[in-house]
C-alpha cells in the first residue's frame, strides 16, 4: 500500500452569534469535528482542519 498526504479544501457556510470572522474560525478549530472514515482500498491515517479567515465580505449566500 503507498502512502500519500492529500490536501483537501472544504467550503463550509455557517450562520453564526458572534460578530467577527476570527471568533467564529477559534471556535470551529477548538470545538468542530471533521470525520473520515476508512474505504475498502483507503485508511485514514491522520487529519488536520486547516482554516484561514476569509478576506472577501462578499459570501455567497444561498436563497431559501
């Protein structure tokens, strides 16, 4: 079996109580779970959440 370190990029739009970006990013790096589970051809061996703070205002804001 050959090892590999993947990189995975995740978009996640939240609805938040607290009023800036960098309280919303310590409380999901402090509190969150990211889960992935083994495949038949693939075990997960480790994860990290890597976040960074968004520099854009503008987010997409789906229509309900």
């Amino acid at each position: 079996m050959k090892y590999e370190t993947l990189f995975l990029m995740v978009r996640v739009v939240v609805h938040a109580d607290h009023t800036s970006s960098a309280e919303i990013v310590a409380e999901l790096e402090n509190q969150s779970t990211l889960v992935l589970t083994d495949t038949a051809n693939v075990n997960v061996l480790e994860t990290e959440i890597l976040i960074s703070r968004i520099r854009n205002a503008k987010v997409y804001k789906p229509k309900s």
